[in-house]
C-alpha cells in the first residue's frame, strides 16, 4: 500500500498571525509563495529564516537539498550563487556544475555558564592611634565678697485707733412650713342626663350626580323635616345645597330639590 504524506501548510499571512513554533526539523510551506521554513523548537515562525536563505535571486523555483552528482535542472537561468563554501561553478554543454567544499555551520551560541562564588573577604585594616587630648583652659579668678550693711534703728509705737461703729442688724428668721391640708369631702350624687339633642349628620354609600335633584339613603332616626336645607358633599371642593322634600327616620331616605347653591367638578361622585 502506497503513502501520501502532506506537510504543514498555509499562506504567508496566516503564518505572520498565527507565529506557531515548528518542532526540530519540522517544515512549513507557504502556499502563495512557494517558501518553506524549517523549525527547531523554540523560535516562532517570524523569527525563522526561510529555506533555502531568501536572499537568493532569480525567476525559477525553489531548489530542494540533493546530494553530491544529483541532476538539479536543465535549462536554468539567472542563477547566483554565493557564500563561503562555493569554490567553483562550472557549465558545459548547458550543465552547471556546482561544487561545495562545505558551509560554515550556523548554531546559535551555547548558553552562559553559572557564576563563579565569591571570593572570601579581606581581613580588616588596624585601627589608627588615637588623637593628643586637648589642654585643659585655665580657671577664672573669684570675685571679692561685698561688706554687710548697717542695721537701721526700731521705729517708735503709733497710738491706738478711734472704736468702731456698731454693726447692722440681722436678718430675719425663715417663715414655718405649711400645715397639711384636710381630707376631701364625699362626692355629691350625679346629676340626670339632659335631653338628647337632634341629629342631622350622616353618610351614605350610593352614587349621586351633583346639580340635580334626587335623592339618597342616609342614616335612620334623624331630624330632618320638609323644607329644611341640606347639604350633601364628597369633599371640600364638591358639594351642593339643596331644600329637604321628604325624609323617612325608618329607612333613611331622603329626597330633595335643585341645588340652593353648587360648587363641584364634573362627574357622578359617591
């Protein structure tokens, strides 16, 4: 059974994006190209040189590694070659031959050897004399001590000041405390309950359109009569006044005519 075998491949400007590092000897070839790279290991693809070096001019393909006596092409044209290990090109018959007596190698510089220890240090240097002491100034001379005064002479006895006035009278004693008050007198009995006073005052669930007349349910047992005034109000801003026609204690009824006075917005209010 026969093997294809496809190497890495890609063009030059995925190459630059991507920047894969190819393992030793792995080879990359750019498909728009024709240049190939080979790897080894650690340096990225931007850092490659390309294969063989791209310095090298003319119009044909690349040309792959061959061994020594190995029929490269015929009919080759513009080809240059250079570097150190070129000693002849020769061409006869339309066959140039190349001879190579070997390239200088290219590996990259080995890595730094580790540091040397430290030397051991130095012993340490005597320690110098000390200087003279200085001389000692010389003391100041005392000063004299003065002389004692005089003692003066004792002054004569004065004579015995006039008596003083009498003094002012003392103040008032502070008034007694107050005797504790008596106990309450008994409570008198209550007085009857006065009479119960009429009722006007009440509210009522049902729905009514303010500027009419009509009527509502309010409370029972009230005092409205015929032709008393009435005042009905949702609120402070709508309300209307209006002359009482019938009123029933029992059921709380009410009804009543065209509004005396109005003030109030549109609408049917509860």
């Amino acid at each position: 059974m026969a093997f294809r075998i496809q190497i890495r491949r890609d063009t030059a400007a995925n190459w630059a994006i991507n920047n894969p590092v190819l393992l030793q000897a792995e080879m990359g070839y750019e498909t728009d190209t024709n240049k190939a790279k080979f790897g080894n290991g650690v340096d990225p693809w931007n850092d490659l040189e390309y294969f063989p070096n791209a310095s090298a001019t003319g119009s044909g393909s690349p040309i792959d590694t061959f061994f020594s006596g190995t029929l490269v092409g015929t009919g080759i044209t513009g080809l240059n070659f250079t570097g150190s290990g070129v000693s002849t090109v020769t061409d006869t018959d339309g066959v140039t031959t190349v001879t190579i007596t070997g390239g200088t190698g290219g590996g990259g510089s080995g890595t730094s050897g580790t540091s040397g220890t430290s030397g051991s240090s130095g012993t340490s240097g005597s320690s110098g004399s000390s200087g003279s002491s200085g001389t000692s100034g010389s003391s100041g001379t005392s000063g004299s001590s003065g002389t004692s005064g005089s003692s003066g002479t004792s002054g004569s006895s004065g004579s015995s000041g006039t008596s003083g006035t009498s003094g002012s009278s003392g103040t008032s004693g502070s008034s007694g405390t107050s005797g504790s008050s008596g106990s309450s007198g008994v409570t008198g009995p209550a007085g009857t309950s006065g009479l119960n006073g009429d009722r006007y005052q009440t509210t009522s669930s049902d729905y009514f359109t303010l500027g009419v007349s009509g009527g509502i349910t309010g409370g029972t047992g009230l005092s409205y009569t015929p032709a008393q005034e009435i005042l009905i109000a949702y609120n402070y801003l709508n309300y209307q006044t209006s002359t009482v026609i019938t009123y029933d204690t029992n059921t709380g009824f009410f009804t009543f005519e065209q509004p005396l006075s109005l003030d109030c917005v549109s609408g049917t209010l509860s």
